[in-house]
C-alpha cells in the first residue's frame, strides 16, 4: 500500500493492482480496505483495468482532518486521479456512488462513473430524512458509537431490527464498524439530505451508468432509475438477483460491458 496527498494535507491511503485503464473504487458507509466488496471487486476488475481501492478519509490509515466537507473528499479523488496518470473512471457503490457523481460533477477529469444503488431514498419524501446528518454527529460526538451504527442500521437503511443485534453478535465484523462509525455523518452529508441534488447532477457531462439489483429495496430501484434520468445521456441497468449487497462476479461484467461500449477517442 502507498498513499497520496490531498489538497489539506489529509494522507490517503490507497493499493494498486492490475494493468489497462484506471478505475478507482469508492466506497459506501463504513468500508474500506479491510471490510466490504473492495477486495473481492479489485480481484475481477485488475485483469482489466489498473484498480485503485482506497481508505476513505477517517478509515483505515488514512487521515482525517477536520473540518469535514463533501469538497475535501471529492479532493481526495482528485489526488488518486493525479497519481493515476491524470484521467480515471470511477465505480462507486452506495454513498460512494454518490460521491463518484459528486467528483464527476466537480468537473474532475474523470472518464466515466459507474454508480451502483446510490441511496437518494428521501425522493419519496421520508420524514425526518434532514434529521440524519445531525443526529449522527451528536451520538458520536457524545461516544455512543455502537449507537450511531444501529441508528443508521434502522433510521437510515431502514434494515430489520434484528440485523445490527447480529451485527453485535459477531465481534469480528462490529468491531471493524465500531472504528469507522464517526465517518457516518460524512455520508449523511455526501447524500445531500438523501435527495439526488438534480441541479448539480444535470452538469455532469461525462459518461454514467446507474445500476440496481432486481431484489433491492423498491426505494433504491426508484432512486437509481431517478438518478439516471437526471444525467443526460446516462444508462440504467438492473442486475438479476442482486440486492444491495451486490455481488463483485455480477457487478464486474456490467462495469467492462460500460467500458467496452466507450466511443474510441480521437
């Protein structure tokens, strides 16, 4: 592993595998390099592209300046965009596909984005979707973390009751959320209120692809078809069978079917 240098001076921790076009992998809410699809997706990606799977700012070895903005972290791609040679397409699942639009949008020199599922489940209108934010910095800043990943589990997600008690009952995966639960308000913010910002999208004049799976939540189906229609010229495609939690085997084929269709450049 090697790190970059962002615009703050924030370390960014991040490792390189394979050859061809750079793709950097951005990460949802509490993954990184150690826990999540990263891995398992760089492993099928590298034959194809030269993958870049970081720490976002706050996880793993990376740093973690304060204070925290949506801008720093879009910065922190551009710092792996430079090391990568000046262009990358980026692939981002969750939260992290939102922030993959966010530095699309920013007029980074970003060669297309691949968004599974962005969670802009407050389209419908939730109550209390503006609440999020604040309410997870005030339970980490008063050091109930634990308390931050079920209220995220249960008032964010919106995931059965049971799961974050399974969560506690397996000290393997909860204490690897427990250590990143303070960057969950940094999500919060990246989703912008849990509405696709249409205005700031509708800039974005690179290549997009906005995926689902046909098992997710009808709420995360209705966010990706929405924000698809919001980016001109942007795909929409459903995976079989797949559920939030996709599978890198079927997430793979539909980032190289994306890339392959790329016009040549001139």
């Amino acid at each position: 592993m090697t790190r970059v240098v962002s615009t703050d001076g924030t370390a960014i921790v991040f490792e390189r595998t394979g050859s061809g076009p750079a793709l950097i992998l951005v990460d949802g809410a509490m993954c990184g390099m150690t826990f999540g699809p990263s891995a398992k997706l760089a492993k099928v990606l590298s034959p194809h592209f030269t993958v870049y799977r970081y720490d976002r700012r706050g996880r793993g070895a990376s740093g973690d300046t304060q204070p925290y903005s949506v801008e720093r972290e879009v910065e922190d791609i551009a710092a792996l965009i430079a090391h990568a040679g000046g262009s990358a397409s980026l692939l981002g699942l969750s939260s992290g596909g939102a922030l993959a639009l966010h530095a699309a949008a920013s007029g980074l020199p970003v060669v297309q984005v691949v968004a599974y599922e962005p969670p802009y489940v407050g389209e419908e209108g939730a109550a209390g979707a503006e609440a999020h934010e604040p309410r997870l910095r005030q339970l980490v800043a008063e050091g109930k973390r634990g308390s931050a990943i079920t209220y995220f589990m249960r008032d964010m997600v919106k995931a059965p009751a049971f799961v974050p008690v399974m969560m506690r009952l397996m000290p393997w995966i909860w204490g690897k959320l427990v250590a990143v639960a303070h960057t969950l308000p940094y999500d919060a913010a990246v989703m912008t209120e849990f509405r696709i910002p249409r205005a700031r999208f509708a800039t974005i004049d690179r290549r997009v692809l906005v995926l689902n799976g046909s098992k997710t939540d009808p709420r995360l189906k209705t966010a990706a078809r929405g924000v698809a229609a919001t980016i001109r010229g942007a795909a929409h495609e459903e995976l079989a069978g797949q559920t939030h939690n996709v599978s890198p085997a079927a997430l793979a084929p539909a980032v190289m079917r994306f890339a392959a269709a790329a016009p040549a450049r001139s």
